[in-house]
C-alpha cells in the first residue's frame, strides 16, 4: 500500500501537464462573457474558479470528485455495524480522487491521531474569550492562535522550490483537520456543559471520537460522521470555500486561510443560516405554546417573516435549483431515526407550504429547502440544544473540502487572486448611457 501523500504526488505529477497545457495552448479562447447584473450581483455564475474537488450541478447538487452524495455515502468504508462512513475516507477521497480501502483509510486515522494534541496556549485563547461570546469567533481565534505552528511558513522562511509548496501545506492541512474536532468539542464542553477538560480517545475515528469528546452516545458518532461529510465541498465559489481560497492564494498559510474560511460562515446567509432556522422556528414554537402548528398557521408565520422585509432561513440557494441533497440525506436520517420529533415535523410542514410561498412571492430563483434546513434538528434531538454552536460544526466539515483545495491550489501553483474592479461611471460608460 502506497502512503496517502506518495499517492497524492503521483497524482500531482500527472496533473500538472494539463493545467500548463491548458494555459500555454488555450490560454487566449474566450469560455464566458459577464453582464452588469452578474458584476453588480457579486459575481453570480462567472466561471472563473477552478477546482477538482467537487461540482456543483444546480440541479444534481453537489458531487464530491464525480460522486453525489448519495455513491459517497455508499462506496465509503464504514466503521463495523455503524451507518455512516469513515470522515477520514472522504478526505482521502477530496485529496486524490480515489475511493480508499480501508487499509488505507486505517493508515490515515494513525496518522490523524497522532496530530490531534492541541497546544496548551489555545486552550487559553478560548478560555480567555468574555462570556457571550459567540462560538465561531471563539473557534476562529482558536485556529489562527496556531498559526505559529505553520511547517509551511518555516519552510517558506528559509528558502524553498515552488514546486514543493504544496508537501509542508500537506503536513498542515492534516494537521489542523486533526484539531479542529478537539477545539469544537472543547469550545463546547467549555460553554454549555462547564467543563474544562476534553480527552480524545486514541482507538476512535474522526467522527466517533468528536462524539466522544461532546460526551454523546450512539448513534452521535454517526450524525458526527454524516454532518461532517455532507458539509465537506460545495465547489470554489461559495463565501466560505472562496475566502479559504482567496487568503491561500497569496501564500498565506492553512491556519489564515481556515480561520477566515471561519469568518465567512459564520454569516446569517452563509453557514449561520443553520442557526437562523432554529432560532426562527423556535420563535413561533414559543408562539404556539408548544403545540405542532397547523399549515395554515405555519403559511401565516412564514409570510409574516416575507412582509418583514426578512428572508426565510434555509431557503434558497445561488445556484441550487431544487432540493438540496444534503437536505435530503438528513430528512431520510430522520424520518429512520426521529420520525415523530416535534421539532422534525415542524420542517416537515415547511417542506411543504415555503416553496409554493416563495414561488408565489416570485423573488427567490430557488424556493426549495438547502442543507441548513435540516441539520438543526437532528442535532437538537441528540441533544445539542444550543444553536449558536451549529455552525461551529459546519466549520469542522468544511475545512475538509478547503484544506484539500488549498494543497491543490499549492500543488498546481495557482496563482494570486486578482479580479479587476471598475467604476460606477465606467460600467454607464459602457452600456451607453454615458
Ligand atoms: N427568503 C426570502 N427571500 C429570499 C430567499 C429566502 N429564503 N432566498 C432568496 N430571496 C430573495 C433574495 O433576498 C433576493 O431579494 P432582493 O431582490 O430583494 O435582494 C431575491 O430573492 C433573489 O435572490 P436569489 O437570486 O434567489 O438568491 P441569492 O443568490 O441572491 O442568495 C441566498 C442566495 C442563499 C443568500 C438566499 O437564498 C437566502 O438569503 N436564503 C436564506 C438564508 C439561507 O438559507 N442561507 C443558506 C444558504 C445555503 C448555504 O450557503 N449554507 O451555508
């Protein structure tokens, strides 16, 4: 068996004479053309990112490395009797296009838990942190505490070839995407449960271990697994991907560009909206004094939400056009697993009276649900009640897909990200009306 990043240089070698064939013989053709609505409208569908990653289709969703969902969910190795695969595989999978055996999916859990030990000072940084505070920024500080501990940047410093770039961000990436289950865990056990120790267990994979550490039982260790995975990619041109991207591309290291990947989410129509939903729904769960509201009631809540001025949260998409997988996978999870939950039928209403709502309202290009949806509630089942923490645990899964595109960016040598701006004037200017 070949170890993770011979095989991955072997693929790096391979790759590299498309991508310089592709820019020394068609460097010139012309592959898209923008419209003032798409420079205005933050640069929606400009094709101008590329990564090997994942795709996604607007109608399919997302595919990790030419597999949805669904094949990934599948082909994956899994742990004995459990349902959901190993996080590790997957990352195997974004890092070399390869479904891995579980030799090698073994040999990559050994090598992550060997670099899941934090340092002491960041258990400090969080611990320093003013009650309050909300638990992305907590986790973002965290990360970028570490930065220090770049191999890539020591290396930078005294002198390296380009070409080799992207070895110590591989050594990083592994690195923090070992951590970052251990910093959410402690982050959380810090804030709602008042504890102040968290111990990984050696003998535990990615997702069994992280519900260890949130002292969960099963099947936490599954939901882990399947969040974490279903959260992984969704292709370059989403604020949190991009931004991980963007800071990498003028060399920055893994732990700025991670920790900005963090700041990103962590916005209300980005990776928060998972809070937003539950924090709406709760809102009218308060109203209707417990009771499952009928889809009259429910018609009138989200309407009352639209004639706010407010958007409804976990609808919608930029470029989904219908429901989005990664709901889907969850909705199946729960209808096996939470079938009569309260909180679950709740979504189940909105399932059905939001699209025809947003459709009839004609703003939204996509009424159907998106991943964030969903996710609340299951974890609320399981007893993670508090909802701030929800896109700390989008952050875990995220990282996955974002470290994988940084050591590609690094292996391929993409260059600084530098789009060109113009004026307000100048755009008149061009369309005529000047
Ligand atoms: N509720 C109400 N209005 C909505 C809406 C929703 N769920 N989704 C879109 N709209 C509105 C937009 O606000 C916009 O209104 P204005 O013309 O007044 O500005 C109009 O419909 C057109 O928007 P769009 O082109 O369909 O959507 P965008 O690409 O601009 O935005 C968003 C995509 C995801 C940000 C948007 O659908 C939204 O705000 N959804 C609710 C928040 C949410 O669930 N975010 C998570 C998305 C998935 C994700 O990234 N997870 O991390």
């Amino acid at each position: 068996m070949k170890a993770l990043k011979e095989k991955l240089e072997e693929k790096i070698e391979a790759y590299r004479p498309r991508v310089k064939t592709l820019l020394q013989e068609h460097g010139e053709k012309v592959i898209n053309e923008v419209t003032v609505q798409q420079v205005i409208g933050g640069m929606r569908g400009i094709k101008s990112l590329v990564t090997d990653i994942s795709y996604l289709d607007p109608y399919e969703g997302i595919r990790y490395r030419g597999y949805t969902l669904p094949e990934v969910f599948e082909k994956l190795p899994k742990p004995a009797g459990r349902e959901m695969p190993y996080v590790e595989g997957l990352f195997y999978l974004l890092l070399t296009g390869e479904i891995p055996t579980m030799e090698e999916v073994d040999d990559l859990i050994y090598t992550s838990v060997n670099r899941r030990q934090l340092p002491k000072y960041v258990y400090e940084v969080i611990d320093a942190f003013p009650n309050h505070s909300h638990p992305m920024a907590i986790l973002s500080a965290a990360v970028m505490s570490m930065q220090r501990e770049s191999i890539f940047n020591i290396k930078y410093q005294r002198g390296m070839d380009k070409k080799d770039y992207w070895k110590p961000t591989y050594e990083d990436a592994l690195n923090l995407v070992s951590k970052m289950p251990v910093i959410g865990a402690y982050i959380y056990n810090k804030l709602y449960r008042g504890e102040s120790n968290v111990y990984h267990d050696p003998t535990m994979d990615f997702g069994g271990n992280f519900a260890h550490m949130m002292g969960k039982d099963e099947p936490y260790d599954d939901v882990s697994r399947m969040y974490f995975i279903i959260h992984a990619d969704h292709e370059s041109g989403n604020v949190s991907a991009h931004t991980g991207h963007l800071i990498a591309s003028s060399l920055s290291d893994v732990y700025y560009a991670i920790s900005g990947m963090i700041n990103g989410l962590a916005g209300p129509l980005h990776g928060l909206a998972n809070q937003e939903v539950l924090r709406w729904i709760q809102a009218l769960r308060t109203n209707m004094g417990g009771k499952v509201p009928s889809e009259k009631e429910m018609e009138k809540f989200v309407w009352d939400t639209l004639n706010g001025g407010q958007v409804v949260p976990g609808y919608g998409h930029a470029v989904l056009r219908k429901t989005d997988p990664r709901y889907q996978i969850q909705r199946d999870f729960c209808l096996t697993h939470l079938p009569d939950d309260e909180l679950f039928k709740y979504v189940d209403i909105l399932y059905k009276v939001v699209p025809p709502i947003l459709k009839e309202q004609g703003k939204a290009k996509n009424p159907w649900p998106n991943v964030d949806a969903q996710s609340g509630v299951v974890q609320w089942y399981y007893g993670v009640t508090q909802y701030d923490y929800y896109t700390v645990l989008f952050s875990i899964g995220r990282a996955l897909g974002v470290l994988a595109n940084i050591v590609w960016d690094r292996a391929l040598g993409y260059p600084i990200e530098r789009p060109k701006s113009i004026t307000t004037d100048m755009l008149e200017q061009m369309v005529g009306i000047k």
